[in-house]
C-alpha cells in the first residue's frame, strides 16, 4: 500500500462526509432545475401541438378549436379549468361554424389505462373519429388499436345510440355496430367501453344542437 | 504506447468485455424496450450519455470524492446525467420517450453504469476513464441494437418500421412480446460462448503445435 493510499484511508470526519454528499445534491440540484426551466417550454408546447393535432384528426373540416370548461352545469370558453374538472374542446371551421366536440375518454385497456380522444357530432348523433392517445397494450396485439387503420377508420361514422358494440370482424352491420380486431379483442372492446361510459357521463352535460358555445378569437391565438 | 492504452479501453468494451454479452450487465433495458431497432438505439444513446458524462465526472472528482461515501455521490452523479437525458429526450423526440417510458428514469438502476464506476472510473485518470466508458456504453448500445433488430424483423417483419418482406410474411408475433427478448439473448449468448469456446480450443491447439515443434 502507497503512502497516499494509507492517508485516504484514514476516515475522514463524518463532517468532511456530510459535507462532500451536501454539495453534490446541491449542485445536481442546481442541474436538475436548470434543464427543468430550460426544456420546460418546449415540452408544454409539444403538448399543445399534440392535443390540437389529434383534435384536428378525429373531427374532419375542423380547424380551429377551443377547450369548453364544464362548470355550474354549462360549457365555458376561455377559462383555466381548475384541476378535475371536466374538459372537451370544441371544433370550428374556417368561418367559425361549430362543427363537433372532441371528448377525452381514458378506462383500463388490456395492460394499462388507455387514454383516447373521439370526434363528436352532436347534430347528428355520430361518433365521427377516434385517436389513442396512451395506451400500453401489446406490443403487436393490443397496440392495433391505433395502428391497425381499418380499425381507427371504423369510427368515422359510427351511432352512438343505444351504444357501440364490436362484434367478430365482418359481421358489422347496423350504424352502432364496428369490427373488433382479431387476436386483440380485449383492447378493441375497451376502447368501445371507454367511448360508450364518456358518452353517458357526456350526454346531459352538453347543451342541445344549434346552442353550442361560439368560438372565442382570443383562445384561438397561438 | 499512452495511445494503444486508451485503444484497448474502448475496445475491450466492445467486444472482448461486452457488458451485456459477456459480464451480462444491464439486463432490465436490455430486455424490456429492445422490441425494435429504433427504441434500442434511443436507449443506447441515452445510456451513452450518462455513462460517458458520470464516467468523466467520477474520474475528475475522485481525489474529493471521500471512500466512505462513494456509492452516494456516484448515483448522485449518475442520476442527474439521467435527469438531464430525461428532460432532453421528452423535449426533443416526444415520441421515442413515449414508447420507452419507464425505463429512462430506470438508467439510474442500471448496474453496468455503477460498475463502471466503481470498477473503473474511480481508479483511472479521466481520459482513459472517458474511452472506457464510450467502449463500454458502445458495447451496449452495439448489443441492444442487435437483439431490437432481430426482434423487429422476426417479430414485426420490418427493421426501422420499413417493411421487409412481402404480405404474405406472417410475423413471429411472440419475438416482440417480453419471451422474444428472452429467446433472442439466450441464443446469442449461446452463440458467443461457442464461439469463445472455440476460440480457446483453437489457441490451444497452436500453443501444443508449437510446443511439439520445438
């Protein structure tokens, strides 16, 4: 053994050792904060540009969207929803007409929740679109639900009303009735579940056709 | 000579020391997100990063770095390098981080990296501690690469999401559910050990050559 071995060896003071361990927190600390601040607004906007591009997705000749507030029994444009309450956005065409809602729905899947977003038209009684956007189901099985096209194209004209049943694939034949998908029947069925419950807890909370909530300009700057 | 060092540090982690195929390191990343090419190389690089920056911390620190409480400021160390590759990869490839999900906070509990630490970095001046980890961490990324291509083109009939075969492929579902990562290491760790196996014999048979000939 070294000289220099042998000195380090001898114990240090347990001060030089709550010291050592209380600078390094507090300068990893310090990094920690700094990348937070640093990518913090680029994530928030990814966020946004996520959220609005998949509400574009489920409701086709929209292009411009609010969020609407449920609160004391009516939508609210142009308010900060505090935390739980309950959102949907509201879809709009370049002259500013109301064209649909685009409700968030999230229930257990296979694996995980599964968290979606469909289109709504509300005039017309028709699920119009619908777009996962978590989900952790199988990687090669569940995961059809959103990558297996024929599926996500099934709920572009699809009646609500009673409710959504999937049945065996090429049996579907009335306006509510949709394909499951084969070898991933317990994710499509949640899915299908999950749209029918948001619908429900939906229905009397939006107000009847032709009294929907306008469009505020000033939510629609970037 | 100082080169040809710093070159057998780098390259003993790519091959003859390989952290996954040899020391069997790193299990958990390995066999959890290597179900295709692309999330294997977003994993690799992530692992990249923090071995080759905490490598190159705990080597300059390590004349301040007290023994008693080395382990300590290794994960510190460790875990603010995962934190910044955290942030980094959410703000920049939203998608990737998705899918990789848990595993990225779990880099801090990949013991390959604590090895290297510990093993390593800790006793060695920091340029050959810095090669060591790119050696190392490119062994890593080299075989979780090779498992999440094997697994995508078995398993999904395409590697890097462009399709390989024709319709008609019908793609070995299993090797991209969790058994596929198990079946895939398993025969490429019987490959490697054959193949040392091999080449053991081999110099064996030189050495007893030479032997007779003299």
């Amino acid at each position: 053994m070294s000289a220099t071995t042998r000195k380090n060896a001898a114990a240090p003071s347990s001060l030089r050792l709550v010291l050592t361990l209380a600078v390094a927190g507090l300068i990893s600390g310090v990094a920690i904060i700094g990348i937070y601040e640093a990518t913090l607004p680029t994530i928030t906007t990814n966020k946004a540009h996520e959220l609005q591009a998949a509400v574009l997705k489920v409701l086709p000749g929209v292009s411009r969207m609010q969020a609407l507030v449920f609160r004391d029994g009516e939508l609210l444009a142009n308010t900060e929803p505090a935390k739980d309450e309950p959102v949907v956005y509201g879809g709009y065409d370049d002259g500013g007409t109301f064209v649909g809602y685009a409700i968030p729905g999230a229930g257990p899947g296979f694996q995980d929740t599964i968290g979606l977003l469909y289109g709504y038209a509300p005039d017309r009684n028709l699920v119009v679109g619908m777009e996962i956007l978590e989900s952790r189901e199988t990687p090669g099985l569940g995961d059809k639900i959103y990558k297996d096209a024929e599926w996500v194209a099934g709920f572009e004209a699809l009646a609500v009303e009673p409710e959504i049943v999937a049945v065996k694939k090429g049996t579907s034949a009335a306006d509510n009735e949709i394909d499951a998908i084969t070898g991933a029947t317990i994710s499509a069925k949640a899915v299908v579940r999950i749209i029918n419950e948001t619908h429900v807890a939906w229905q009397d909370r939006l107000p009847p056709p032709g009294a929907e909530p306008e469009l505020v300009e000033a939510e629609d700057a970037p | 000579m100082k080169r040809n060092e710093a070159y057998n540090e780098f390259v003993k982690g790519i091959w003859r020391d390989n952290p996954v195929f040899v020391q069997v390191l790193g299990m958990c990343p390995m066999l959890a997100v290597t179900n295709s090419a692309i999330n294997a190389i977003a994993m690799g690089m992530a692992t990249f990063f923090v071995l080759v920056g905490s490598s190159f911390l705990v080597s300059s620190l390590r004349q301040w770095i007290p023994k008693q409480v080395r382990i300590s400021c290794f994960i510190i160390i460790i875990a603010t390098f995962v934190t910044v590759a955290d942030y980094t990869l959410l703000a920049l490839v939203p998608a990737v981080h998705k899918e990789l999900g848990a595993f990225i906070p779990l880099i801090v509990a990949n013991c390959m990296i604590l090895g290297r630490q510990e093993a390593f970095a800790s006793r060695y001046p920091a340029k050959l501690a810095v090669m060591d980890a790119i050696g190392m961490a490119g062994g890593f990324m080299l075989a979780l690469f090779s498992l999440g291509a094997i697994r995508e083109i078995l398993g999904d009939g395409a590697l890097f999401g462009v399709r390989l075969f024709g319709a008609d492929f019908e793609p070995w579902v299993i090797m991209i559910l969790p058994p596929g990562g198990f079946l895939t290491l398993g025969v490429i760790l019987l490959f490697f050990n054959w193949f040392r196996q091999k080449k053991d014999e081999f110099l064996d048979d030189v050495a007893e050559a030479q032997r007779g000939s003299d």
